[in-house]
C-alpha cells in the first residue's frame, strides 16, 4: 500500500504502522521566538500614503523598522519620510529611512547591506513601492510601460533576492507583496499596471515554492480603492463608481490594508502561503 501524508504535512505515514511505535517527523524546531517585538521589518515605498501606514502599524507592534523610498517630481517626499520616521519613532519603535530606487539591484543591495549592518536580520518584507502611469494601449509610451513593470515586478524581485539568503539561512520570514485588484479585473487605460500586478502575484507563487523548504512564507494582497494622497489625483466619479460597486459600500482606509499585511506576517498565518488575500470590500463581487 502506498504511503500517506499526516494531516500536517510532517512526512509520510503508513497505515500498517500506525501501532508500531514508531515517531512521525516532526518539522524542525522554530528557533525565532514568537510575536513581533523586536523582529526586522522592511517596507519599501514607506515614506506615503499605504506605505507609511504599514510601516506605523509595525511600529505600533514594537519591530524595529527599516523603510525607503525616492524622490518623486513634485512631492517632497524626503520630508514625508521624516514625517513617518517621527511617527515611528514616537511609537516606541526603532526606526530607519533611506533613499533606493528598487529598480536599481546596486541600490537594493546597498539599502538590505545597511539594514542588516544596522539590525542584524530581517524578519518581514513589504514589497509595497508601486508606480501607475496610465493610458490607452496604443498611446502607451515605451517607457511608461517599462517604468511601471521595473517597479513594480522587477522592483520586488530585486528586494526578493537580496533579502532571500538571509530568509533561508535563519530559516525564518514573511514576505507580503502588495498587488492590485486590477490584475484580476483591470478597468480602461491601466495596461501596464495591471500586467505589473498580475506578474507580482505570479511571483508570489514562484517565490512561495522556493522558499516554502526553508520555513518563509510568501503571499500578497489585493487592495481596490484606498484613500491615500494618490486617490485625490483621481476624477470624483472614479471614487463614486468605486464606493457604488463596492458590496460594503465604501473604498478602504489604509489601516484596513495594513492590518491585513500584519496578520499575514503574524505566526497565526504560518500555513499560509502563495496566496493573494483581496482586501477591496468586495469590489470583485460586482
């Protein structure tokens, strides 16, 4: 007869065995204490908007955080980040801000060597840094199109692999990308950023079966609407629209984003893996 697998997935199993005495595997030992107090979080693009919230929300669970971000035309976002390190910092938590642009694996490298030489490890990434420059496909420019998957894919596999090795060595991690309802139902104009999105979540699933062996686990979340700086840039109606098709009847605070990306990083999510989490109020029920 051939083997089972136990209910938790610890090893094979045999029927005929079951009364021999013998011990099934059991996994290796966590050797990371519980809970967030004092883990390494990492937020890219955690200077504004959903960013700064997630980046605050690790903050107000004791981690210690490491956040980046660039500058941007006409945004002083260098004076949001002190903004956010101060509110991080006010929280009780240890705090790092830097420059990197994700696009650049040189900048990442430098951004994760720093952290590690400030923090020792990281525990938790946040592949949050996102760009959208919308437009009908075929007025699409070629480099609005490779601005948006640089940063967006590219950009969160360059921090993938910069933060993989010390994931596997510690034998220990959480990485939460945030990807976009529009990868599954993308509206008019948001070719390149919805392609983006659907190619992250597909990297969640690639990166969540390399790392799984080594006790990380890999998902992402799907936000619809979010009221931050960059909804106000958007048409009235646009937001109308949202809020009427959204079943709950309203578009989303950043909290409720972050706190799913906390509770996915939580050891309460330990059998999660490779999945992405809509958090749009039920936008994709329409």
């Amino acid at each position: 007869m051939p083997p089972f697998f136990d209910a938790q997935g610890s090893g094979a199993w045999d029927p005929e065995e079951q009364h021999s005495g013998t011990t099934l595997e059991q996994p290796l030992p966590q050797q990371i204490a519980a809970g967030f107090a004092g883990k390494v979080a990492v937020v890219t693009g955690g200077a504004t908007g959903l960013g700064r919230c997630i980046a605050m929300e690790f903050a107000r669970l004791r981690c210690r955080v490491a956040f980046c971000f660039v500058d941007m035309p006409g945004r002083d976002v260098t004076e949001q980040a002190l903004l956010t390190e101060t509110a991080c910092t006010a929280m009780g938590g240890e705090v790092y801000a830097a420059r990197c642009d994700v696009r650049d694996r040189h900048s990442v490298d430098q951004f994760f060597a720093d952290v590690l030489q400030r923090y020792g490890t990281v525990h938790y990434l946040v592949n949050n840094a996102g760009i959208a420059k919308d437009g009908a496909l075929w007025r699409m420019t070629d480099s609005a199109w490779r601005e948006v998957l640089d940063t967006n894919v590219t950009g969160a596999f360059n921090c993938l692999r910069a933060v993989a090795p010390v994931m596997r060595k510690q034998r220990y991690g959480k990485v939460v990308s945030v990807s976009a309802h529009q990868a599954g139902r993308p509206g008019f104009g948001v070719a390149n950023y919805a392609a983006s999105k659907a190619a992250l979540e597909g990297l969640t699933r690639a990166a969540a079966v390399e790392l799984g062996p080594s006790n990380v686990n890999v998902n992402a979340v799907a936000p619809g609407f979010i009221r931050t700086e960059r909804m106000t840039m958007l048409p009235a109606e646009i937001i109308e629209r949202a809020q009427k098709h959204s079943v709950l009847g309203r578009v989303a605070e950043p909290e409720d984003v972050a706190h799913v990306i906390t509770f996915l990083c939580s050891d309460e999510a330990r059998h999660v893996t490779g999945q992405t989490l809509v958090v749009d109020g039920g936008l994709s029920l329409e």
